[in-house]
C-alpha cells in the first residue's frame, strides 16, 4: 500500500542553470495546490546533510520565476558519496518529515538519488535542468534554451568586432562532454566552423576549411569552440598553431565562461521548467518513484531515473549537416 504524502522536499545540485527557480516555484506551488507541505532544502546534498532545510508556502517563492540561478543555492557534496553521509541525510529527511524528494540537476544530481533511493527505499524524482543538454530521456534540459541565446547574443557582439577588423574570432562556449551548446549557437550566430567533442576531425580538416574560406572571399570568420573538443590541448593553443600556420589572418580568442549559466531565464526555459515542477509532483502523487520527469515531442514524460544517466547522448547528425551546408 503506497504510503501517504504529507510532505516534499526540493533541492537543487550541480552546476545552476537558468530556470531552477522556475523549478522550485512550480514544485512548492503544486504542492500547495495539492494541500501538501513542502520543504526546500539548501545548498543541495550536502544542505541535506547539514539539515538545512526550511518550509515554504506559495509566498516563500513569490517574484523568483524571473531570476537565474537557484535560490536554494546549490554545491557539490563529497560526503553524500559515502554511506554515512547518506545516512545524516536520510536521518534529517525523516526527522523533517519529508516522505518524497524531487532533485533538480543533472547527471551527478541524479547519479546521487538513484543510490539514495536504493539504499533507503525513498521516493526521489528528477527534474533535468542543465545548460548542456545532454540528458538522456527528454528533448530539453532546464536552461539550455537561456544558455543558447546567451551565447548567441555574445557572437553577434564578437561579429561586429570581427567583421570591422578583418580578424577571425575563435569563441569558447561551455561543452565538456556535450557540444550541443556550440552546434546551435554556431549555427544561429553564422559561424564558419563549429568544433565539437563528439567528433574528432582532426586538425587538418580545420586548416582546410579556413583556407576555402579566405579563398572564397570572407574576410573574417568565427569558430565555435566547445571547451571539450580536443583540436588542440586548449583554444589559446589552437589559436596559436593557425596564426603559424597560416598567413594573413589577426587571431583573436573569447571564452564565454560563466556567463553563459546566468541571467534572467528564458519564456522557453520559465515554461519548461514550471511544466516538470507541477509534472514531478503529480507523479509523486501518484506513487511513481525513480524516475525523471522530461520533455518529448512538447509532452511532459517520465522515463526511470537510470535512462537520465547512463548511455551516450549523440549529436543530431542533421543539425551537423545544415552547419556545414550554411557556412560555405
């Protein structure tokens, strides 16, 4: 027999992205909708740890769904990776009176609520919010929308420098696995060549490339870099390696860093995100556990808790080719 539902806790962990108080705000409004409580816990696994955790209501989340970042702060928790961290947490949830967890990250949040759920018997949801998209199991991730305009609204800056100076512009953006973030944003910014980690081309092919181009008359170009693609040991390195190899080019670099994780969020990202908060706790209602609630073909969907982590996420051979096609 399922048990009751009297309470649900909400935290957020790994790396903020855009949205994740839309999240929250969702989450803690179903519930007072459903006429349950809720409680956000702060600074994710290890606040659980800490028994940092605080009741909210309708109002507690009120003027949040425009903000970036997470109000609930968010920090990675070495000692939720061990049997007795996981034990002070399991401990404070009871004592709170918390009986089901909706976690909003990504693959480490979920990675750490699928051992806690196994090890405890305890209801937790996923909810993915990640500026990488690169989730298994839903088309989005919370703040991968933001993070695209974000980035693209820089190279549209960086063009205008580029184009008035002659220079080719080499622009890091945010990938270390996933290079969904420079495949969209290099083709929504007109970028000559998009480098990602999922493909390793080589070298050669780049060189190749950037001589069709001052051949074909472009005077200034934009490379899309994501931070995990391995044409050189970083892009400083990379920059160099072109400006010695060929001639007639002023080379400059970008990194985006940070900035692509901040700001207001997105419609796109408020909507999504306000979607899977009232969708995870319906779910918990309805006696579903281990699973991650996402997004497919616009329908809110749940697949188990394992599918969000585990398998390659491959890049759209499609989008690849509209990329090569429209950079000629």
């Amino acid at each position: 027999m399922q048990k009751k539902i009297n309470k649900i806790g909400v935290l957020t962990s790994g790396g903020d992205a855009p949205g994740m108080n839309a999240a929250i705000r969702a989450v803690v409004r179903s519930c007072a909708y459903q006429e349950i409580a809720c409680s956000g816990i702060y600074r994710g696994y290890q606040g659980l740890i800490e028994n940092d955790i605080e009741d909210l209501d309708a109002r507690s989340v009120r003027n949040i769904i425009s903000r970036g970042g997470t109000f609930l702060k968010s920090a990675r928790s070495r000692e939720f990776q061990t049997k007795e961290g996981r034990q002070k947490a399991f401990t404070n949830l009871k004592n709170a009176g918390i009986d089901a967890l909706i976690v909003i990250g990504g693959d480490g949040t979920f990675t750490g609520g699928l051992i806690f759920e196994k090890e405890f018997d305890f209801p937790v949801i996923g909810i993915p919010a990640t500026i990488d998209n690169d989730i298994n199991g839903t088309d989005f991730t919370i703040g991968y929308d933001t993070a695209l305009n974000t980035v693209v609204d820089a190279i549209d800056k960086i063009r205008d420098t580029a184009s008035s100076h002659n220079r080719l512009f080499l622009v890091e953006v945010m990938g270390r696995d996933a290079g969904a973030i420079a495949l969209n944003s290099g083709i929504g910014a007109g970028a000559e060549e998009i480098l990602i980690p999922e493909e390793n081309n080589g070298i050669e092919r780049l060189m190749e490339s950037l001589k069709q181009s001052k051949k074909s008359g472009k005077t200034s170009s934009i490379i899309v870099v994501a931070e995990g693609d391995k044409s050189g040991k970083n892009i400083f390195e990379l920059a160099e390696f072109i400006g010695e190899s060929l001639e007639g080019y002023d080379i400059r670099v970008s990194v985006l860093g940070h900035i692509q994780r901040g700001g207001s969020p997105s419609c796109y990202d408020r909507v999504l995100a306000s979607k899977l908060g009232v969708g995870a706790v319906d779910a918990i209602l309805e006696g579903k556990r281990n699973i991650m609630i996402g997004i497919n073909n616009q329908k809110v969907t749940s697949v188990p808790l394992e599918t969000g982590i585990k398998g390659e996420h491959k890049i759209d051979k499609d989008l690849r080719r509209v990329a090569s096609i429209t950079s000629i």
